[in-house]
C-alpha cells in the first residue's frame, strides 16, 4: 500500500478510524477498499465489524479480546502487504428508473440550472457508469461516484419532509437511490422499483462498496408493472 501514511483515531473504547484523507478522493477511497477487502477476508482478533466511508475505515473491536493499540499495529502490518491497485471486486448491477413526472419532480429544475432539456438530463444519467463509494444515512443508501460534471446540483435550498423509497437524486456531484420515505434533500430526478434493502434478503443491501451501477430508463407502465413493486407510495 501507498508509503502516505493513514491518521489512527480512537472512536470510543471499542472503535479505530482508519483514515486516509480528509476528503473524499478516489486514490484516498481505492486505499479504503483495499484494505476493507484484506480485512473481511482475514480479520484481526477480536474484530466485530467495518465500516467503509469515503476516505476512511471504521473497525469495531470487542475491548475484552484486544486493545486499540492491538489492532493499529495488527492494520499496519496489513496495510504492508495490501495492494491498493488490486481490481475491484465489486458487481454490476443495472438499476430502472423511470425518470421525471411525478417519479423525479426536480428533473426539470436540474435541467433549467444546467440549460439542458430533461432528455439530455437523463441521456447524461443513464450513460454514466457509477461506483458504490459507501453505504449510509438509511441503511441501503448508496452514495454513487461518477456523476457526469454536467449534472452536479446543490441540494435543495428546502428539504422535503417526505421523499418516496426508491427516489433517485442528486447532490452536488454524488447520486444515490433512497431505501425507504424519508426526509430528503436531494434534488429527485427519478424513482426506481427496485427494493434497495430488505431485512430478510441476504445480504439485506442490494448494494455494496464497490458495486458498479447504471440506471436504465424506463417508462411509468414498466415501472407499474415491475415484479419488484412499482405502484404510487
């Protein structure tokens, strides 16, 4: 792994943050997954669970088999052998959106504040490869790099108390897909069918660090007649 040393910071009793930026950066995030992927598949004593960011590693330990101190030194001779240019291992995985209308109500506005149309909103959307950089806010969420630079929008100036499971959108240069209802900011440009988390599915996620996704349009019939579920929520 790269000579640039990571920070270590105590999160609590039973947490080490492995950190490699500040900010999130592609070169900061392959470091992230590398050792992510060195980790799960041999994980120190007393490992309890990771937690992969933008630029960082969470790793939860039980403080009754190992220290924090334990568990720097155990990362550090890891990361010696890593190999942060390792391919990905990551899948590909096509996610349907239908696009505008009552599904993305902000596709419009996004268009306007770029001065596109909406079907070179969704052209530029759709043919764009992401990747899954984490998962967060609501179990399932995925954050997706990638977005054309086109299409970066801030958030809403008012966010909505309500946005539907299965809502597309975009925040600055990020996408991502909404798991269930809930309060949102994101600027909605689309609604997908595809149930992104199920507590009884294994694993719960249909999403994880490192999956590679598109979005493939489709029209409000497909979305309705989607074995997933389509239906107005």
């Amino acid at each position: 792994m790269s000579a640039v040393s990571p920070a270590f910071l105590a999160l609590g009793e039973s947490a080490l943050l492995v950190r490699f930026a500040d900010r999130m950066d592609p070169l900061a995030w392959r470091r992230v997954q590398a050792l992510y992927r060195e980790l799960a598949e041999r994980p120190l004593p007393g490992q309890v669970e990771l937690l992969p960011a933008y630029a960082s590693l969470g790793i939860c330990f039980d403080p009754l088999q190992t220290s924090r101190p334990a568990v720097e030194q155990g990362v550090r001779e890891r990361m010696a052998a890593v190999r942060e240019d390792a391919p990905l291992s990551g899948r590909e995985v096509v996610i349907p959106v239908c696009y505008g209308g009552e599904f993305g109500p902000d596709l419009e506005a996004v268009a306007d504040v770029h001065g596109l149309t909406p079907a070179e909103v969704v052209a530029l959307h759709a043919g764009a490869e992401y990747t899954v950089y984490m998962i967060g806010f609501t179990p399932g969420f995925p954050y997706l790099g990638g977005l054309p630079p086109e299409l970066a929008t801030p958030r809403r100036e008012t966010p909505r108390t309500r946005v539907p499971a299965g809502s597309v959108g975009i925040a600055g240069d990020q996408t991502g897909v909404y798991p269930f209802d809930s309060p949102g900011g994101w600027q909605i440009i689309g609604r997908t069918p595809l149930k992104l988390f199920q507590p009884d599915r294994d694993p719960p996620s249909l999403l994880a660090p490192g999956d590679r996704v598109r979005f493939a349009p489709i029209s409000p019939e497909a979305w309705e007649r989607w074995p997933e579920g389509g239906g107005r929520g």
